[in-house]
C-alpha cells in the first residue's frame, strides 16, 4: 500500500489515479493524518509534499524515520523548493527521494517502483543466502539497532522450545501486531517464519563449516523442505537430493498423501532420539 500525503486535492487524486492502477492507496490531508494511517494500516512506501498545514513533509519524514515502528517504509518528498538547502534538509531528515515540482508523472511511478524493487532485492537475498545476515535488511541506523537486537535474541534462544512472537515482542516492547507490521516490512517474512529462516541459517552454516557432530536443531518443528532449499544457492540445490532421500528413507521427511507432492508440500523434520533429541549424531554434511 502506498500513502499520499498531499493538502492540494487536485494533486493528490492525481498521482493516486496513476499510482491505483498498479498499488492499492491511501491518502491524507497532511502529516497527522498520515501518522494515525501508519499506526492502523501497514504501509510499504509514503509519497509526501513538504508545504502542509498542521504537519509539514519535513516534520512527517522525521517522525516516520526516527521510529522504529516505521523507519522501514521508503519515503519520497515532493516539493516546490528548488533549492539546494531545501534538498539537504529532506535527505538530511532521512527522506529516500526528493523530487521537485512540476514533476514527470512517469519518472514518479518509476522511482516509486525502484524503491520497492530495491527493497524485494533485499528480501529475497536474506532469504536466500544463507550467509547473508539480518542488518543486511537495515536501510537506516533505526532498523540497524533493532535488527542486532532481534538477531542476538533469536541467536541465545535458537534452541528454546518455547521461542514464540510473544516472547519476540516483548524482548522488543513491542505488541505482536507492531512486531509483525515491523518484521514484514523488513524481510517480508512474518515473525514465525523469521524464526524458522534463522535457524535454518544457523544449520546450514554449521553444515558449511563442518560442525555437524553436534549440530543442534528445534526438537519441535517441521520445515517445509521448500524453504529448506530455497535457501541454499541454486546450482547447490541439486546436491541436496541424495540427502533428502537418505532423511526420506530414515523416516525423517513426511510426505502428504498427494501422490505429486510439491517441494512446499513436503516436509522435513528433525530425527528424535531417545537419549538427546537436539541432537544429531554424525550427520552427513551438504556440500557447499
């Protein structure tokens, strides 16, 4: 969804018939409206004019930007300043863009675009290297601070049993849906997958490195073998199917009844054992 925050009616339906077309819109008057949009709707990216009443662009992109709720979201101000302290001040209150009036109607829908693309890109690296860690998700020293503090607490806790959202939220002081607006926005992950990527990553990287002796997993869960490769590099994923058979043969992989299952209907989980069930013994290595 994307937030227009624009005084002038006229502009402002405007850009929002050109941008309905492909997003879905909200707009507001000026930048309290817009705020009390944030703290009930999830918002991916805020379009913005500087000259406002009530709450200018400047004052709405600080807010936004020095809160950790939604520091995330990219930020484009519109202006009709065109002067050089005017441009600092936007980039300077963390504003992503800064574009000036009269502007191009296409090169608006294409820096919007490219700000949405650029975060997928981010996203979609995350999640897919392994090695690839949670401050590479960090557009902003706001999101850096809390993503260290989701990230160490996930990393003491990786083997708890009992890790949930709840306990993620309050190690946050955040509510449950604050936390999920938060994490979506960054990783496009709800918390619950988040978890489940970061011990994924965990287990790959201890298997890369060689330490698969005593490699500790989640007693508890089940992980879609999907997103099991989906996490590995692609020209990888091919040396992933001996081991997949080995853990099918083992019991270890839980197929649906669907004589076609797909790779997201099949299912891994961790072997138990009746001594330790965190702990795998001597389990063959995936070649990295």
């Amino acid at each position: 969804m994307i937030l227009i925050v624009e005084d002038q009616e006229d502009m402002r339906r405007f850009i929002a018939r050109e941008l309905a077309e492909t997003y879905r819109i909200r707009e507001a008057a000026n930048g309290k409206e817009a705020i009390c949009i944030l703290k009930d709707q999830p918002v991916s990216l805020i379009l913005s004019d500087v000259m406002m009443p009530v709450m200018d662009g400047f004052e709405l992109c600080n807010v936004v930007k020095n809160d950790v709720n939604y520091s995330h979201i990219p930020f484009i101000l519109l202006t009709a300043q065109h002067n050089l302290q005017s441009r600092l001040k936007g980039l300077n209150n963390g504003a992503d863009a800064y574009m000036e009036k009269p502007f191009s109607i296409e090169l608006l829908v294409a820096q919007v675009a490219n700000l949405l693309k650029s975060r997928e890109v981010l996203t979609r690296t995350y999640k897919e290297t392994p090695s690839t860690p949670a401050t590479s998700l960090a557009v902003s020293t706001v999101d850096d601070l809390f993503l260290r503090k989701l990230n160490a607490y996930l990393e003491e806790h990786i083997t708890n049993d009992a890790l949930n959202v709840e306990m993620l939220a309050t190690e946050m002081g955040m509510s449950t849906s604050s936390l999920y607006r938060k994490v979506k926005g960054l990783s496009g992950l709800s918390p619950v997958e988040f978890i489940k990527i970061a011990r994924l990553k965990q287990a790959v990287l201890l298997m890369k490195n060689g330490k698969t002796e005593s490699t500790k997993l989640h007693s508890g869960q089940v992980f879609p073998l999907g997103l099991f490769l989906h996490l590995l590099p692609e020209k990888k994923r091919k040396n992933t199917d001996g081991v997949y058979e080995r853990m099918l043969a083992k019991g270890n992989v839980k197929r649906k009844v669907d004589p076609s299952p797909t790779l997201d209907e099949t299912e891994i989980s961790p072997p138990s054992y009746s001594r330790s069930p965190l702990l795998i013994a001597n389990p063959r290595p995936i070649p990295l």
